[in-house]
C-alpha cells in the first residue's frame, strides 16, 4: 500500500531482546469526498518500522508530520477490548518512509513542542558565525554557467 498519511502521534520506539529498535507509528489516511461536515473519511493504520532507521528518524516523526508510506504485509488484526468483545486494527510493516512537507499547519502539538525546546537548548550563534554560511553559499560570478558550451543540440 503506497499513500500520503499524517502521523496520528509521535513515534514509540522500542527494542527488541537482541537489540533490535523499532518504531511504532500510528498512520491516517485520509480517503474518500468530504461528507456534510466538510471532512474526508480516514483509514487509520498501525505500523512498524524495523532497523537502524527507526531509530534514526523517531526524533523526527512527530505528531501531525505529513509522510508518504510504503507499508507492506497489510492485515487486520483482530485484539479484546478492555470493555468486552473483539476489536479490530489495520497493521502493517513500513517498507519506505518519506517526509512529505507541512507538518500541520504550523500547530504545536506534543511532538513538535519537545523539537523547538531542543532547538532553544542549543548554543546560540553570533552573528558573525550566522553570516559565513551565507557567504560560503553565495553563486559565482556569471551565475556559474561559464563552462557551459553555447552550443545547443535542438
């Protein structure tokens, strides 16, 4: 299943008796025409993502962040519910991950809080080391197309 999903709550990470990491990621897919209310449908998925790159990019699956998903071996899986009966979940095991732009509107929400308070946790730049990126990026003179041939095949 490939589609573009908004992370539903921060990623939970975990690991394995051999030390595996994976990272729990609660996936909604929005699906369907809006209804009365203006809102579409969403299909909410369970996923997993194994390996070193679940816990390289946790820090960064945050509420609210727009992904797109490869999720493989999709199934329902059916659980008891704490209030009596059975209860069932789409799963699945992520296969590719891509952020995907806007991480909801600029809100903050409980993911999105805890990344801008490590941001103000870190040193502070002077200006002068602010400004040396900048210089360091400027093009070269003549835009950078000085080794280009004039000489145009069509």
């Amino acid at each position: 299943m490939i589609g573009l999903a908004r992370l539903g709550r921060d990623a939970e990470v975990r690991y394995l008796q051999d030390g595996t990491p994976v990272a729990n990621l609660a996936l909604a897919f929005n699906y369907g025409r809006k209804d009365a209310d203006g809102k579409r449908p969403t299909q909410w998925l369970d996923a997993a993502l194994w390996g070193e790159r679940a816990e390289k990019l946790s820090e960064y699956l945050l509420k609210g962040q727009r992904v797109m998903a490869i999720v493989e071996d999709v199934h329902i899986e059916f659980y008891d519910r704490n209030e009596g009966g059975q209860g069932a979940k789409l799963v699945g095991r992520v296969a590719q991950i891509e952020f995907a732009g806007d991480s909801g509107g600029g809100q903050q929400q409980g993911g999105q809080q805890r990344q801008q308070q490590q941001q103000r946790q870190a040193a502070p730049r002077t200006q002068q080391q602010s400004r040396a990126p900048a210089q360091q990026q400027r093009a070269p003179a003549g835009g950078g197309f000085d080794d280009m041939d004039d000489d145009i095949p069509f």
